[in-house]
C-alpha cells in the first residue's frame, strides 16, 4: 500500500502566494531586527535601574526582553498574520474568485482550515524567529526554562484562534454593518485569550513549584481546550459563510455546535470557580452562536433536507439545527439559561459567589433572552423579513453591549454597582434564588411553543426530497 | 454522457424570474450554442449546472444524477468555463493549474501528468512560468480552460468564452471548442458572437426571459441561400428563382442573389435543380452563414426579464 502524504491544496496556495507577498517577505526579514531592537532598548534600560545581584526569576535582567518580545510576536501572530489572512479573504470573497474553487472536490471546510492552516504555518515561522529571544530571557534569568517553549507555544495556539475567528468577517458575504459587528465579535477573543493566559500562568506556577494553582483542571481547560475549541467553531461558521447554496453548509456547523455543547457543558461544573467558568463558556459558545445566527438567518436548503432523519421525533429535533437564526440564537439561549438554572441547583438555591460576576451571568442570560426573543420575531413576522433583520440586529447590538459590560468589569474599568440597574438585579435573585429558575423554564417553554408553532411552514419542507 | 436540463426555475430578489421552466438536453459529441439577450439567464443556468447556484425548482441531471443532489459527483463530471478571467500576480499558470488538479482529488503523479496535459492541449505550455495578470486576454482565456479541463470532465460549460478576445485568438478558441466536442465531450456554450457559435456548435438553444424559444419554426420557415453566377447568367437567373416552388423572395447581393426559401433543404434542392435544368450553373450556392443570426432575431423580441 502506497502512503501518499496529502497536503491541504488551500494551504499549498496560500503558502505559494504568500512567497510573493512582499509584505510577508520585508516582514520576516524586519522581525528579529526588531526584536533585537526592542530587546537592546529594554535591557539597557533595564541596566541602568537593576544591579545583576538581585536576579531572580522574574526580576532578572531578561524580564523586561521577556516582555518586550512577547509584545512584538503577539502583535505580529495574534494581530498582523491573522489581519493580513482576512483581508486577503475578504478580497477574494468580493472578488468571488472564490467560487470556481467550489466547482471543485473541495468543501467550504477544507478551504477554511487551509487558510487557517497557511497562517498557522507563517506565525510558526514568526514565532520560531522569535525563539532566540526568549531563550536569551532565560540566560538572563527573566522567566525559567518550561516557560521559555510554552509563552511561544501560547502565541501560537492564540495566533490560531485568532486567524480562524479572524476568517469569519472575511468569509462572510452580508452587509458592511454586520461585518463590523462581527469583526466586533473579535474583543471577545481579548477577554478568552486574557483567561487563558492567566489560567496558563497558573498552570505554569504550579509546574514551578511556586503559586499554587487554584483550579489546575480548569486552567488546562482553558489554555488548550478553550482555544482549540474557538478554532473548531470559527472553522465551522467560516466553513458555513463559505459554504455554496446548494451545500448542507450548516451540516458541520451544527455538528460542531452539538460536540461544543456535549463536551463544554459538563466542564462548566469541573472547575472550582463555576460562575466564571460558565460566563467565559458562554461568551464562547452561546455569544459567537447568537451573533452569527443573528447576522443572516439561514432558510431550510435541499441539502439540509436532503440529510433530514425520517422519524418525525428525530427531525423535530434535528430542525433547529437545519433553520436559520431562530434556532441557533435559541440554541444559543437555551445553553446560556441551562447553565445558569444548573448554576444556581448546584449551589443548593444559596448564592455566595461574588455579587457583581453573577449579576453579569443574569445580564447575559437576560440578553440572551432578548436574541431569543428577535429571532422568533423572524418567524412570526415571516411576511416583514426587512423588520426580523432590524430584530436580529437590534438583538445582536444588546449582546455585545452587555458582552462589553462583562469585558470592561472584568479590567475593573466600571465599578461593580454600575450593574445594578440592569434587569437580573442581584438583590432579586438572592431573595428567590429558585424563582428565577421557574422564570428561565416558563419562558423557554413559551419560546418552544412559540417557535413550533410559528415554523411548521418550515418544518414541513424539513425532509427528504 | 447526457445533461438534461428539466423545467428549471429560478427567481432573484423583488421578483426577477431568471429562469423560467427552461427544458433541454445534450449528449457527449454535441457542442451546444446556447444564446439569448441580455439577462435572458444564461449565466444562471449555467451557474446551476456548475453547482454555484441552486434553482427554485426543476433540476439538471448528468446520466440520471442530479447535480442538486450529488453536486460532489458533478464536480467530478463538470468543467465550468466563467466569464471572468482569472489575474493573480502571486500565482503562475502552472501553479494554478496545480492547484486546480489538486482541488478536484487528483493525486501524485497525476497532477503533474493533468497540468502538462492541458497546458500542451491549450497551447500554454510555454507561458507556464509567467504570472497570471502578465497573460494577455487570450491567454487568460486558455488559462480558464485548462482549468476547466484540469480534471478531464465529460460536460464543459463555457460562459462567453469568445467576449473580448482579438480575431485570431477566437478562431483558435473555436478549433479547441471543436476538438474537444469530436472527442467526445459535451459542450454547453454561450456567446453573443452568434457566427461564432455557428462554427462550432452543432446545434442551439435560444432563450429569453428565462424560456426557451422554439426556433424549429424559424429554421424551416426562413432559409437563406447565397448565390453568384458568372458575368451575363445574373440577370438570367432572377425569373428562374422566383419560379421555383419554395421560393419566397430574391434580393441583389454584389453578383449575385440571396434567396428566402419557405420550406429548407427541400426548396434548396428543388432551386439547385432548376437551376441545372435550365443550364444556369452557379459558381457559389451555399446556405448564409448569418442563418442562425436571422433565426435569433426573428424569435426574439429583444425584452429584458
């Protein structure tokens, strides 16, 4: 049996492209300037406010080169690369060059995680210029030797998260307004990407033998579980923009929706912190759902219904995943409203978490809510599209702000009673702690109720043709 | 290989019905010209075929297998031909073709064998190292074919394939049109260049507003023959044609005269043999090259959908 080693065409492309690219060329040859430039500049300043005899980790001479590198290689692999595999996306997608490459064996999938794939490769290369700097940090007793290999493998890993959420305006064939919003979407990453690194650092101390780490399982669940799973989904909803008409295209991204969901869920009651595990859950998972849902809902194609199950019961199951931003967005509330209920049983009804983190969880479910809300208004107003776009929209704009209270309270930018006059008041619920569970059952019943009723003319055309 | 276009439908936004019950079919060996105005939805026919778009309703089948259905399975069977040129100055003609033979599940050795095969077929095989936005317009027009052919399809679409190339560049894209159509491919092509067409295709489909017209009636109804006598047997030859049954009408043309037959190979066989009976022998007697020109004009009525 002949092994024939198959590289992904799209990687191949972009790589061969990418030779050309001035851009990249000038910019792999001005890295490691750079990098000495910046390293040089540090250290000297460094020397004139630190005598060598007080080195330890961490307060040795090579810790302001530590920082300085890593600045200047996050900026380039988490920042320019993944920028640079967007725009280049985006002109390709206007252009619509990308079309003739679905008259190919190709899916939207492989191409999306050949670009991804052909960033990864680049920022490697970044990154691996980058290494002799870090290893000088060490030498200089800046940051200690498991370190050294894991901040870059952490750049890395960020690089590619950010590439393949990075694809997702790019791909993206709607309206300029809503690519903005999307590419809005891309704070999240910062606050992920903040968790992560701190989750890592714990980890990192622990390892060391120094800080203990609080929630070691946690921690390893969100510097490499948390990124691999945001690559996994950008990959899918940039494959699903991709995706021609006559695809299933949102066949992979219900399924990676599904294993997000059957895998994330239970890790939300792994750690030991809950409350921040699951509102960093939810950012990730019900948040991306509900804004791309909500930026285009999505009509039940020939090929969904061509991969519809033929018992009723599991395709009424399998439709909100099949239709457009009605189910996602509900699936996205549902996951949203299901932990939080779950948050407050595993607590027994007592709340002692602290105050101003679970306001932000209400809000959100509280947000999540009002998607819920905006995209069953598609379907009841099925004959006015143009006002359950302005719903959906409406609805997407409520998330990120209150996605943006969550960020901007967790850099202590607002002071924690600027929540108070958010609905999910905190007093509230300490009261009736089990009320506001009763309250999230009714009203996701209601929605159901709501939303089969409004979709049976959907529904019917959910089958095999 | 048989394509069969069945009662495609296909409506854009605020109402634009492209396509409208559109119905026809070609087999392997048939170049098919496939013509109409503007907006008439030749393009989106062809997009659907090529699995780019997807119809309302109605369906297009390649021995049986719906492309609706199977599109991975047309991707395999189906070249499609753009109207737009492909222009990339990070990429060269092989590095695309390659690329292309990669998309399409080729592997190995038989990517290189694919892309030198085309490039030589298509006569780019000089050119092969050159970027793409430093090809002439012809160039880039074989550069689209050969990527149309990299997978060897048995079904070529090949939208416009003619528009803006210079004279001899057309001429030669015609021969390769033919070549492949003889051996064996079946070619579905649209061109506002109808001559053109009339070269290579060995029949037509002529649309408007997203329905097929029927130019049967206009083929047999209206025929038009050129003739040219030597100098003195002209003037002689007028009675003789307008006395022929089938006859419709005569006109001057430079030396000669071109004759509307009503009933097609039947009145050209009766006026050839009046002719000769009457010793009136013409040196040119061919049907018009602009016949299928004629037929477009008189079924279409030059309406937008």
């Amino acid at each position: 049996m002949k092994l024939q080693l198959s590289i992904n065409p799209v990687t191949l492309k972009e790589l061969r492209q990418l030779v050309r690219s001035r851009l990249i060329l000038w910019g792999i040859v001005a890295l490691p300037i750079v990098l000495l430039v910046a390293t040089a500049l540090v250290l000297s300043a460094e020397m004139h406010g630190l005598s060598p005899m007080e080195a330890t980790y961490g307060k040795g001479l090579g810790t302001g080169p530590l920082i300085a590198v890593t600045a200047v290689t996050g900026i380039v692999t988490c920042g320019l690369i993944p920028l640079f595999t967007s725009i280049r996306t985006a002109i390709e997608t206007s252009k619509a060059s990308l079309g003739l490459e679905f008259t190919t064996a190709l899916t939207s999938a492989q191409i999306a995680t050949g670009k991804i794939a052909a960033a990864a490769i680049i920022s490697a290369i970044a990154v691996a210029l980058a290494m002799p700097f870090f290893v000088l940090s060490y030498l200089m007793r800046g940051v200690e030797l498991a370190s050294t290999f894991l901040i870059p493998l952490e750049l890395l890993v960020a690089s590619v998260v950010m590439s393949s959420l990075g694809l997702l305006p790019a791909c993206s064939r709607r309206s300029i307004a809503m690519k903005i919003i999307l590419l809005m979407a891309l704070y999240a990453v910062l606050s992920i990407f903040t968790t992560s690194l701190s989750a890592f650092f714990s980890i990192r101390g622990a390892l060391a033998g120094g800080t203990s780490s609080s929630w070691p399982i946690a921690g390893m669940f969100f510097a490499f579980a948390v990124p691999a799973f945001m690559v996994a989904y950008g990959r899918a909803q940039a494959a699903a923009e991709l995706a021609p008409p006559h695809t299933d295209f949102a066949r992979t991204l219900r399924i990676t929706q599904a294993v997000l969901f059957a895998v994330g869920f239970p890790l939300i009651f792994a750690g030991k912190d809950p409350c921040v595990l699951w509102s960093t859950l939810w950012t990730l998972v019900a948040g991306m759902i509900a804004l791309g849902a909500a930026a285009r809902p999505l009509p039940v194609t020939r090929g969904a219904a061509l991969h519809a199950p033929r018992p009723w019961l599991l395709r009424v199951l399998a439709f909100p995943f099949a239709t457009g931003s009605m189910p996602s967005m509900f699936f996205a509330s549902l996951l949203a409203m299901a932990s939080s209920s779950m948050l407050v049983l595993s607590t027994g009804g007592t709340i002692d978490f602290d105050d101003a983190r679970f306001a932000i969880v209400l809000t959100c479910e509280c947000g999540s809510l009002v998607v819920a809300a905006g995209s069953i208004a598609r379907m009841i107003v099925g004959a006015h599209p143009r006002l359950a776009t302005s719903v959906g929209k409406a609805a997407a704009a409520y998330i990120f702000m209150i996605n943006g209270l969550q960020f901007l309270t967790a850099l202590d930018v607002l002071e924690r009673t600027a929540l108070r006059p958010f609905p999910c008041c905190i007093e509230g619920v300490r009261r009736v702690p089990n009320g506001h569970l009763v309250i999230a059952i009714v009203m996701v019943i209601a929605a159901i109720c709501l939303a089969m009723a409004a979709a049976r003319e959907d529904f019917k055309r959910f089958r095999k043709p | 290989m048989k394509v069969e276009v069945t009662n495609l439908m296909k409506t854009f936004d605020r109402g634009f019905r492209a396509v409208d019950g559109l119905s026809f079919s070609f087999a392997s060996g048939e170049v098919i010209g496939f013509v109409g105005p503007n907006g008439a939805g030749k393009t989106t026919t062809m997009r659907i075929m090529a699995t780019l778009d997807t119809p309302d309703s109605g369906d297009i089948t390649l021995d049986g297998v719906s492309v609706l259905d199977h599109p991975e399975r047309a991707h395999r069977l189906v070249g499609f031909m753009p109207d737009d040129l492909p222009s990339r100055s990070d990429t060269t003609v092989d590095e695309y073709l390659d690329f292309f033979a990669r998309a399409y599940g080729l592997r190995g050795a038989a990517i290189r064998k694919a892309v030198e095969g085309v490039e030589e077929f298509t006569g780019l095989a000089e050119f092969r190292d050159r970027t793409l936005n430093a090809l002439s317009k012809g160039m880039k027009q074989r550069v689209s074919l050969a990527r149309a052919l990299v997978h060897d399809p048995a079904v070529l679409i090949m939208d416009e394939p003619a528009n803006g190339l210079d004279p001899r560049a057309r001429i030669e894209l015609r021969e390769l049109v033919k070549a492949l159509g003889e051996n064996g491919k079946a070619i579905l092509v649209s061109s506002h260049i109808l001559s053109e067409l009339e070269e290579m295709c060995t029949s037509s489909v002529i649309i408007e507003r997203g329905r097929r017209l029927n130019a049967e009636a206009a083929v047999s109804a209206e025929t038009w023959i050129k003739l040219r006598f030597l100098p003195g047997v002209n003037e002689k030859a007028l009675p003789v044609l307008l006395e022929t049954p089938g006859v419709v009408a005569a006109e001057s043309s430079g030396n000669g005269w071109r004759v509307k037959t009503a009933s097609g190979d039947e009145a050209a066989a009766a006026l050839a043999g009046n002719l000769f009976a009457r010793k009136l022998v013409p040196i040119l007697f061919e049907p018009e090259v602009g016949k299928l020109e004629d037929i477009f004009m008189h079924v279409t009525k030059g309406r937008l959908a």
